[in-house]
C-alpha cells in the first residue's frame, strides 16, 4: 500500500550539498521524491536520506531529529515543474522502521496490508 502524503527529506552525500525534497508518496518500502533541482544520480545508486515526521505541532516539528535511512535510486523522471525519484528502502534497521510505521499512521494508514483472495 502506498500512503499518500508529504514528508520533507534530506537527501545528502559527502560529494554535494544537502538538498531538500518532498515525497510524493510513501509506504514501508519505498519513497518517491519531488525535487525542483535534479540529482547527480542515475538508477542504481544509493543515498543516505534524513527523513523528518510529520507533526501537527511546529515548534516540536521544528526540533525534532531527521532519521536516516539509506535508499536505491529505482527510476527517475522530469515532469514540468518537478524532477521525481523512485527510491526503494534498503536494510531499514528497527528504529527507522517503527518512526517509518509512526509517519505513515500520523496520515490514518495502515503501515501494512495483506491482500485478499477474490
């Protein structure tokens, strides 16, 4: 299942500045990224992402610390006003996967599905 939603993420490497991104959409495996300026990546690469939660409170929003998680470039694509991201989550250790589960619960999701038979 895919969620819907926005979270602001950090995509960052020793080889360039720290560059803000929104995601487009989310779930426990993966992220799509909306960016207004491309990255120096081509499918296949990894980045290291800071990912903040979602809050209804901006003050706590504000001095709250990212999590990192490490993430493949899957696709990319440019549209008009944005260039996009397709990236696949990578060995999520348990602290990112329970603040992943809290992010996608703060948008009344369920962090899983199981599908069923017809």
């Amino acid at each position: 299942m895919t969620t819907v939603c926005s979270l602001a993420c950090m995509p960052w490497s020793r080889h360039w500045p720290t560059t803000y991104a929104r995601s487009a959409n989310f779930s426990m495996s993966s992220i799509r990224l909306k960016l207004a300026q491309p990255l120096k990546v081509v499918e296949s690469d990894s980045l290291d992402l800071l990912i903040q939660q979602p809050s209804d409170n901006w003050a706590e929003y504000d001095r709250q610390v990212s999590f990192p998680v490490r993430a493949q470039v899957k696709w990319q694509t440019r549209s008009e006003d944005c260039h996009n991201y397709g990236m696949e989550f990578l060995a999520l250790d348990s602290e990112s996967r329970t603040r992943l589960e809290a992010c996608i619960k703060y948008y009344n999701q369920s962090p899983s599905y199981s599908a069923s038979a017809a």
